[in-house]
C-alpha cells in the first residue's frame, strides 16, 4: 500500500534537527490508499489519515511497516529514512471513518487503529535515523546535527501535535488588478502581521507563529484555531462582494482583499473618540478571527453580541477589545483605538469608498474619471447584494474661489451621487445623511487647486449609531 503526502503543515524533528526538520511549517496529508490484492480487493480510495513533513512518501507495507521517504529531489543534507518494523492491519476501515477519526480524535488514535493490537506498543530496537545518504561530505551530517543520537520521535508522538483547523478558503483564486496576486498571499500578509511567523501553504492550510504562552494576543488566537479539534476547520475566505463578518454556523471569517475599493474603520476611543479610526486588513481579520471566531471557540463569545441598543451593540465590547489588543500588537500602543459601547457612536464600525479627482468645478458624476466611474458600478453591485446596508454621503471641494461657492459645490457634489444612486436602484430610504464639507478639510491650496480635495465620501454601515448624524 502507497501513501503519497503533499504539503501543508509540519513540526516534527529534534531540536537538533536540520534547519528544514525544525522548521515551524507543518504539512497535511492528502493520501491516496491503494490497496494491493495482500490486503483488500477495491479500487483506490482516498481518505486523510495524518500529517507529515515536506513531500514525503510514506510505504505501509505488510512485512516491512512504516517507512518514511524524501523524495528524490531534496538535499542529501536533509534527507531522512525511517523504518518501521510495524504491520498495519490487513482489513482497513472506509477512508470517510479515517478523515473522522483524525479530525476528532488526533493522529495517534489514526495510527493506532491502522495497526494491529499487538503492534501498538512501540518495539524495540528504536528506529534507525539515516542522515545524508550517499552524498553528504564527511561531517556535514555532524554540523547539522550536533550531539544528535540519530533517534527521532516515535511517529504518533510527532503527528499528534499537528492539525488543520484553520484553512484560507479557495487559495488559488487570483485577485483584481495587477501586478498579479492570490487569496493566499493576502492571507499570509494578514496573518503574519497578526502573528509573525505564520505560514499560509498553496493549499490554504495555516501554521501558526510562535505559540509561547504569555506572548502576542493575535498568536495565542491563531495557535488556539489552529490546533482546534473539530470535524470543520475554521476557515477565512477573503470576497469583496460581502462586508466583513464571521459564520459561526459554517465556521467561516470573511474579509476583503488588499485589491478592495472599501476602506474599514469605526468610531474611536480615547484621543480619537468621536473621530473616524479606520483599520487595515490585518486588523479587520483580528477583529473577525480573534474577536468573534476564538472567543466562540473558547465558548466566551457573548450570545447577545448583536443584539442592538441606541443603534449600537453592548455585547460587541469583548471583540472590540480583542481587536484593540491585536491592532496594538500590529501597529504600536499610539495605535488609534475603537470605541466600545460607552463611547461617542458606540464605537460601531463602517465603511468608505472614496470618488476623487472630479474635473474642476464639476458636480455630476458622468464627468467622473473612468476609474472612478469604475468605482462607483462596484459599489452599486455591492449595496445591492448587501441591502442591510445604510449610507452617508460627505461632499468636499478644493480650496480655488470663496468659501461660500466651494461649500455650494460640495453640497451638489454630494446630492449628485446620492441621485445617481438611487438612479440605479438603491432606495432612497437607505441614504441617512448628506454633508456638505466645502473645502474645511482641504490641505492647504496648491497651484491649479488640489484634486484629491473635488471628492465624495461615501460611508455604509449596518447599525444606526454608524451614522455621522447619530448623536
């Protein structure tokens, strides 16, 4: 019987291992059984049963054991073989039984049930650990492994530590925009500002940073999900189309890419409360992952967390408060702070989308550059799919002419958009508050006016006290 491993998530190897058996990054098994006519007469299957390092090959052989094999293409530094004087059991039970087992119950309880019962104690001798074969030169072997005994742990003692339970859903899917980019690597740059040191392999898979205990708050809730014993891994999926939220149903977190038009934020705290503090995508995904996703897994998330008072959420104050810790962590302790229910708007969160650059002394949104026209056709799709959803609009102008006429021209900016929008089909009952700004919030005047400042700001948002008019 053949096993053939692919990558996601490994920790095994001594600690005087070679820098690739040390390594933190941990790799699932993908195994396919075939199953010689020695032991059952069926077709190939295809289970989970445990986790293993790089891209081993693992033979489950009836006289030989359990043998571990790199493949061919790696190092002969790092290369490592392990036999096994073990059977497995000639009658295997359905590969579906397998992938239970494993994500219920650990690997050891896998390979104790491939073997036979008077195989399950570990026998002696110990297994041979052959280093560098044909090719290392003489004491290359010794320089990476210092005072090794050449003896590595038993195999369910290594794969007993590993799990796949937090994953990035559709990994492979390419973003909008150039230069090219995937799921993944949006992931892995969130994650890893949340917890340095996390990996995100191709497949999705995650393995954690450093999990000392007493470190970073964002490690301790990536390590915890990580190593979360349930049937259904936690998974992050990364889509524009959706706002920001956590499934607890389907154990899912959901944020947007590096490539979203939508900026995030929420009512301040502290020196910024009353003031708009918005957040990036790491402290987003902290929010959702750490905030809602590990306290429901630590059975701390409050039950009402939802549940609306004067337009805000006073059962939203623990994630606030795990985002605040992680968004420190990220960022420094002069990091602005969310507010939580006590403070001004609640603390509640919202969203922007930014139209710039209208031409000078323009108001309508036809004479809107193409990229910004862009802009605008994705937020239509969006408040359409997502009609919960209720809007702010905040027209500027730049600092060229008098006060009064950029204050005139900022208000029609603003009543435009909200005419354009609700021209393609978002009610007009969803539109809660128009601002004209004028040019109060424009840097000083640079020569020919400043384009940045000819804008519209608009903000959505899911709960009243989101609103700039909540008071």
């Amino acid at each position: 019987m053949t096993v053939q491993l692919l990558p996601v998530r490994a920790a095994m190897g001594s600690p005087k291992a070679s820098p690739m058996l040390v390594s933190h990054l941990m790799f699932m098994a993908y195994i396919q059984l075939s199953i010689l006519p020695s032991f059952l007469a069926t077709a190939p299957r295809w289970a989970v049963i445990g986790f293993q390092e790089a891209q081993l090959t693992l033979d489950l052989d009836a006289s030989k054991g359990l043998l571990f094999r790199e493949p061919s293409g790696q190092t002969a530094r790092t290369r490592t073989a392990i036999e096994w004087p073990m059977p497995f059991r000639s009658e295997l039970p359905d590969p579906q039984s397998i992938l239970a087992l494993q994500r219920s119950a650990g690997n050891s309880a896998v390979v104790s049930l491939l073997m036979p019962p008077e195989s399950r104690e570990p026998q002696s001798p110990k297994p041979s650990v052959q280093r560098c074969p044909g090719g290392c030169a003489q004491g290359a072997c010794e320089e990476q492994n210092p005072g090794s005994a050449g003896v590595m742990p038993q195999p369910w003692e290594r794969l007993e530590t590993v799990q796949r339970s937090l994953v990035v859903q559709d990994p492979t899917t390419a973003l909008p925009g150039t230069p090219p980019r995937t799921v993944v690597e949006d992931a892995k740059a969130y994650l890893s500002n949340i917890c340095p040191g996390t990996t995100v392999a191709p497949g999705g898979q995650v393995a954690a940073g450093s999990c000392t205990p007493g470190g970073r708050t964002g490690c301790e809730c990536v390590c915890d999900l990580v190593a979360a014993k349930n049937p259904e891994p936690w998974k992050i999926k990364i889509d524009d189309t959706e706002g920001p939220h956590t499934e607890f149903g389907d154990r899912r977190v959901v944020v947007h890419s590096t490539r979203s038009i939508f900026e995030f934020g929420a009512w301040g705290a502290g020196k910024d409360k009353g003031k708009r503090v918005f957040a990036g995508g790491s402290r987003v995904l902290g929010h959702e992952m750490c905030g809602h996703a590990w306290l429901k897994e630590k059975g701390k998330h409050p039950a009402d967390s939802e549940k609306e008072k004067d337009g805000g959420r006073p059962g939203h104050d623990p994630t606030v408060a795990l985002e605040n810790k992680v968004a420190q962590e990220i960022s420094g302790p002069g990091t602005a702070l969310r507010g939580s229910f006590a403070d001004p708007h609640h603390g509640e969160s919202f969203f922007r989308v930014l139209i710039s650059n209208y031409p000078k002394g323009e108001r309508t949104v036809s004479k809107l550059p193409a990229e910004m026209r862009a802009r605008l056709n994705t937020l239509v799709a969006f408040l359409k799919k997502n009609t919960g959803i209720k809007v702010d609009i905040r027209g500027h102008a730049d600092r060229t002419g008098n006060a009064a006429v950029n204050k005139q021209c900022s208000k029609q900016r603003a009543d435009n958009m909200r005419a354009f929008l609700t021209g393609q089909g978002i009610s007009r009952s969803r539109f809660v508050f128009n601002v004209a700004v004028g040019f109060d919030e424009c840097p000083a005047a640079v020569p020919g006016g400043n384009p940045d400042c000819r804008k519209v700001e608009i903000f959505g948002f899911s709960h009243a006290a989101g609103s700039e008019s909540h008071r």
